[in-house]
C-alpha cells in the first residue's frame, strides 16, 4: 500500500524539478505542494470509481472528468498539463501498489510540516498548519456516540413510538456537517442507521450535505458516497457539498479555483473562502447536524504563520522586536512580505465583518472562538425539530466569553444535553488537559437538559448517569456569569448546589476588595528591560511563588537563551540554613511608569495568585501575600485595607474546600476575578464563633491567624504585617502539619457536611 512517505517524496521531488532549489516565493511553494497532494489524492479517487489507467494520458482524462465533475479545481488540472511530466515521473517511480487508503494519507500529512528554506523544503513533525485549520479530525467510537446522541434525540423531538415510524422519519431527514473533513460523522451516521434500523447507505446517500475550506478532504467525503452508487446520481450528491469558510458571509461566491488557491496559502479567512449562506442549502432545513467544528481562536498567529519558513522570527516572543524583523524582509523577500499582510490582512477584515453573517449573532463576543460561532450557526440553520450535536471546546459552556450565546440559549431553553470530557486518554492528540464536550442543542424548547460530567472515553455518553439540569441551577452555582461550573462528575454539581443555597459570594463578603493585574510583558514592553538599574525595579512572575511562600523559584544562573525562551522554566530555589534567597528576575519596569500605573493601589500589602494554573495540579490555587511591588500578568492581586482579612483571606485561598470550588468555577487555565469573586465563602461572623480545637479553645479566627502567621512569620517582607509570635503549641509544628490544620478549620467553618467533606477531599487525591 502507498504511505504517506510516498506521497511526500512525490511533493518534494516535484518541487525540486519545478523550482529548482529556490523556494524564495514561499506561498508559491505552498500553492504547488498542495496541488501536487491533490493529484495524488485524486488519482487515488479516481481508481475509487473506476475512471483510472495506468498511462500519462489516462491519468490526465481522469484528472480532466474530475474538474468537470467540480470535484478538482481547474487550475490543479491546468497546474499537471504544465507540470505534469516532472510529477508523473516521481509519481511513477514511487508507485508501490494501484489503491490506498486517502483519509490515512491526507490526515497524517496534516501533522507533518513543510519546512522551507530558500534553496531546500522538507518535511518535519508539527502542527502549527492543523492548528491553525483545526483539523483533529475525530475517533470513529466517538464519532457513533455522537451520531447516536443526535439521532435518538430527533426521534424523540419527533415523537417517533415505532421502529417504522423511525425508519419513515430518518429516511427523509437531511442530514449535514459544517466543517466535514474526510467525511467521519457521515460514515458513522451511515453505519448506524444500518446498523439500528436497517437503513441501507444507499438508500440515504442524497441526504447528506456538508461544507469544509479543504478541498482535499472534502473530495474524500464526496468520493465515498459516489463509490457505492449509481453514477447518475452523482451530481445530486456533489451539489450537496461546498467548498469554503461557513463563518463568512459572501453573496458574491467565487469558483472552486479561487477558493482552492486560497486554502493553499493558508488564507482561510480571506472574504472570498466565503459561502452564499442564503443559498448554499437551498429552501432546505436540516435535520440533524454533526460534527466536530475547529476549535481556534480567529486571530493571526504571527510566530506560527512564519515557524515553517522564516524561524529566525517566530523564535523572537516580544511583539516590537519581532515587527522590526517582519519589516526587514519587506525588501529582501518582497513576495514573502506581501503574502504575510494578506494573510494578516484577512483576519483583520474578518472581524470587522462578521457580524454581516446572516446566522452568526451571540457568539461574536471578545475574542472570537470557531467552535462557539459554528455551534450558533449549526442551531440557526435547524428545522424546528431537528437537532445539533456537535463536539466543542468545555469552554463554549463554562468560559464567561460565552456568555451571550450561552445564556440566550439556557433562557430560550434550546439546550439538549451536554456531556463534559477531560482528554487524560488522548480521546484527541492535543494537551491532556483540554477539557471538550458533546453539546446538543434544539430549536424544540426543553425545559431541562440531560448532564453528563467526567466523560474520558467515548462509551461513557451513553453510560454515565445523567443528571437533569434546569437555568435555575445554573443561576444558583454561577449567578454572575450564569455559566456551567467545571465540573468533573455529576457529584459535584449537588455539592455546589448545597453549598451555594447556604453560603454568600466572595464579592458580598468583601466588596471591598480591589483586583489587579498591572504589568503586561507585551503590551508595556516599550517600558520594560532586561537588566536592572537605578531607573528600574524588578517584575516578580507567577514562577516565583507558591503556596505561602514568596521565594519559590528564580531564574539565577540561567543564561540569557533559557530565561527569554518561550515557556521558559525558573529553577527552584535551595532552603539554606532555614533561609531563602530573594528571586531573581529577568524582567525590570521603569521606575516612573510603575508610580504611574500602580496609583489605583495604595495598600502596603496585596494577596496574590497565580494566574496561570490547571485545574489537574496538586492544587489550583497557588496564592501568598507580598508587599505592593510590580507583577506581571501571570499573577493577579487584590488589596483589602483590612490586614487581618488579608491573612485570613490567604488561609481560605490556600484551603482545600476554596481550591476545590475553584476548580469546579475556572473554565480554562487563567484563575481570574471573575472566578474569585463568584466562590462561596463563610460569611465573616462564622469565624468569630468559639471553637476548641488542639486542646486551645478560643476564637476560629485566632487559630487560624495563629498558624497562617507561623507559616509566614520568616518571611523578611511580610515583617511589619506579621507583628504577634504565634503561641508555643502553634510555632513548633512544621508547615505541612499547619497547613493540614487549616484546611481541617476552613472546612469546619465552610459548615461541610460529611458527604462533602468527603467529596472535597477525595478530589484531592490524585
């Protein structure tokens, strides 16, 4: 069988024929590579259906009855008669067998990455192109779960009460994927309705229709519905089918070729990738919608874009510096350079039009996210019975950015079901900590939903329990965002309902509080240095702390390479004589913008955290007190006027029962004061109350400031807040003793009960 090596050293080698070793016209390169990828795929179409011979010539007829067919760009037909002799000879030269398998070639391409230089291209491992398409295309299992999801819920939308009645409904319904790939939904849709209800493939072929900006892949999903049928039906199914970006409205759409000359050089968001969305299904309203949309933010990615060809910047990570790279090659690589504002160009004009998108309203909030525009879209393009059921990000449902399309669809009670995954099994082979679900929503008013939480395979949407949810108890866990909680497991949804019917909200406990994240490392970096002076003053980062300790890492020793790296690692910092060194920054702020923009903060001290965290560490929240001095942003503060508060305040952060909550609040992997301040805290009153514990009775506010103040009471910054000795049977225990105690004290004044208490701790075990 053919490999996907093969296929790479047919690019490479045609490449080489036709530019001969200079690759200066980088989107050139990019254009020819990706129509050499589509004569091959299309040749292997092509024996699919019986239209393919072994010569030059029968390979040309064959390429020439697929752009007649409108399944092949005219211009890759026009791009073989012209160059055809150099990639049929390598094509020849490599060929091992007649058939192979398109979706394994196409999709293992997509995570390998042509490398261009001006006078070599190769090819490496990475993702920078699969990330930009958001092209993980999905595992079948789970693509069945999904289908099975989608179907039952239409019947009973449709009140279906026979396996006749169901056939009669699902033989007509229309079925679609907004971003189909290699067709992996339709497969999976055409198997199980065989395979439940005797539907033959056959039989339901023109019921499907899709869209995807590859054309490639689109090809494939064509391919194999017109494989298994008569060939008079064949043009029915391709107009079924339409290249190009669903997310963009264009009236005046553009040809195959255009479109496919864009897709090339990686212009996805170019207006004219876009789809009449008036016309591109007709009068038609689908049924029943799947898929698994990209899930990218639409923004352009500078150090990606120019990772492949020019690394020398996209290895820069400060925004100035790296623009007066781009604007080097404005002279010497002209074509790259243009290339380069095209494609940033086309992001740009996207924002600002998006709204023009006759089915796209709620979900163009902030920053914009694929997988919440695709999942409005999918609802407003259902009949009123039919059904969506999609995979997206965890974030569509939890993420506050979401809010406006969220809450309109919880208040219009469009909601279906919705069963939340961790990736701790690689369901897909992005970071295991992406947290995703299998969203299901209706035009048909539901006045609950079905919640599933702490999926990890893809059997488990049809074999955890499920949980009724109403917008009350959205309402009553997360009032300010009226977002789902991040919940692993259906347990946690009840803890958080008790909890929160007895408890108030951080923001009524301490409305005096003021947040903060002052120092931003980009957006100040005309501000910023890198060596101290006298005009400056070090930026402390997230790295430096830890839970109750304020000198946890430094970047002393390291040199320049391993401090300004991306995602560069501080090392930790060595206890010496029961003494800590101060950490050493890499970054330093002048001296007269901090005055300037730390005005608003007056207080000597500021409780802070760690902005950046996981909701799978040890601990999430990763909290101490500093003095007021510059952070960048991945700390947050705030500053209460109240000292005792502050220290009471970093005791419950440092808890296990606020941790535990935090995790269930924070949607991605920033802990904002958004989460913060929707946590339930005791009300002030509940740590006045008398409490013997350790043998000392006195207030619970008294033991927990006595063992916060023996955690903290070595720390040189912290000397004039911490002024009392903590008593003998306090000072003389070790941290990890104290810290145990206080979450012991937190949680009795949380008023857990046992079954929380239990569910709280069994969190933390892991």
């Amino acid at each position: 069988m053919k490999s996907t090596e093969d296929v790479m050293r047919v690019i490479l080698e045609s490449l080489n024929a036709i530019f001969e070793s200079d690759y200066s016209d980088v989107a050139r390169v990019y254009t020819y590579s990706h129509f050499i990828e589509s004569i091959q795929i299309t040749l292997i179409n092509t024996e699919r259906l019986g239209m393919h011979g072994r010569d030059y010539a029968c390979c040309t007829a064959a390429l020439s009855q697929m752009a007649s067919l409108k399944l092949l760009s005219e211009e890759v037909l026009a791009f073989w008669v012209a160059h055809g002799k150099a990639i049929w000879s390598s094509l020849h030269h490599n060929r091992k067998t007649e058939y192979t398998d398109p979706h394994i070639i196409h999709e293992e391409l997509l995570g390998r990455e042509l490398n261009i230089s001006e006078s070599e291209v190769w090819y490496s491992p990475g993702k920078s192109v699969r990330d930009t398409m958001g092209s993980y295309y999905t595992p079948r299992d789970l693509a069945v779960e999904v289908v099975h999801e989608a179907i039952e819920r239409f019947l009973c939308n449709n009140y279906a009460k026979s396996d006749s009645e169901a056939v009669r409904l699902l033989t007509k319904a229309k079925f679609a994927d907004l971003s189909c790939g290699c067709g992996e939904f339709i497969k999976a849709a055409q198997k199980y309705l065989y395979e439940h209800y005797g539907i033959r493939p056959e039989e339901i072929c023109e019921n499907f229709y899709g869209i995807d900006i590859d054309p490639i892949a689109l090809q494939i999903t064509i391919c194999d519905l017109l494989e298994s049928v008569d060939s008079r039906k064949w043009s029915n199914i391709i107009n079924h089918f339409t290249l190009g970006n669903p997310l963009i409205h264009q009236p005046d759409e553009k040809s195959i070729s255009t479109k496919t000359r864009l897709f090339s050089t990686r212009r996805y968001y170019a207006s004219d990738m876009g789809i009449d969305m008036n016309s591109v299904f007709g009068n038609i309203r689908l049924n029943i919608i799947l898929g698994n949309p990209p899930w990218e933010k639409v923004r352009f990615e500078e150090r990606k874009f120019f990772k492949p060809f020019k690394p020398e910047i996209s290895s820069i990570p400060q925004k100035n510096k790296r623009h007066i790279a781009i604007m080097d090659i404005r002279d010497r690589v002209p074509a790259c350079f243009h290339w380069y504002c095209e494609v940033a160009e086309d992001y740009a004009l996207f924002r600002s039009e998006a709204a023009k998108h006759p089915h796209i309203r709620k979900s163009l909030n902030g920053e914009l996210n694929t997988y919440a525009l695709f999942a409005e879209l999918s609802l407003n393009l259902l009949d009123e019975a039919g059904v969506a059921t999609i995979i997206v990000k965890s974030a569509l449902v939890t993420t506050p950015a979401n809010k406006p399309f969220f809450n309109q669809i919880v208040k219009n009670e469009n909601l279906s079901s919705i069963c939340l995954y961790d990736n701790t099994l690689k369901v897909f082979s992005i970071d295991s900590r992406e947290k995703f679900c299998v969203f299901s929503c209706t035009k048909k008013k539901n006045s609950t939903f079905d919640l599933i939480a702490g999926a990890k395979k893809a059997e488990d949407l049809h074999v955890f329990g499920r949980m009724k949810i109403k917008a009350d108890d959205i309402k009553a866990v997360n009032p300010l965002t009226l977002m789902m909680p991040n919940i692993s497991r259906n347990d946690d949804m009840y803890v958080l309902l008790g909890i929160h019917k007895r408890l108030p909200l951080f923001e009524n406990v301490y409305p005096e509080c003021r947040f903060g994240r002052l120092v931003h490392l980009t957006a100040h970096a005309q501000q910023i240095r890198t060596k101290q002076a006298q005009d400056n003053t070090p930026i402390y980062e997230g790295k430096f702390i830890e839970r109750y300790d304020a000198r946890f890492a430094t970047f002393e020793g390291l040199s320049d390479a391993q401090k300004y790296t991306e995602k560069a690692q501080a090392k930790k910092i060595p206890t010496e004589y029961g003494w800590k060194a101060m950490p050493e920054s890499r970054y330093f702020i002048q001296n007269d913008f901090w005055k300037k923009i730390s005005t608003n903060y007056p207080e000597p001290y500021m409780l802070c955290w760690r902005s950046l965290t996981s909701t799978t560490n040890a601990r999430t929240t990763i909290s101490m007190l500093m003095p007021s001095i510059p952070t960048c942003q991945s700390i947050q503060f705030l500053q209460n006027k109240n000292t005792k508060d502050l220290l009471i305040m970093l005791a419950l952060f440092n808890s296990k029962p606020f941790d535990y909550l935090v995790r269930l609040k924070m949607p991605g992997i920033d802990l904002t004061q958004s989460v913060i301040r929707q946590i339930p805290v005791p009300h002030r009153d509940a740590y006045r109350n008398s409490l013997r514990f350790d043998g000392v009775t006195q207030s619970i506010e008294q033991h927990i400031l006595q063992r916060v103040s023996a955690i903290i009471h070595a720390e040189p910054m912290l000397s004039t807040l911490v002024q009392e000795s903590p008593p003998d049977n306090v000072r003389d225990k070790t941290n990890a003793v104290l810290e145990k105690e206080l979450d012991d004290l937190l949680s009795l004044v949380y008023g857990l009960s046992d079954t929380e208490s239990k569910t709280v701790y069994a969190s933390f075990k892991s």
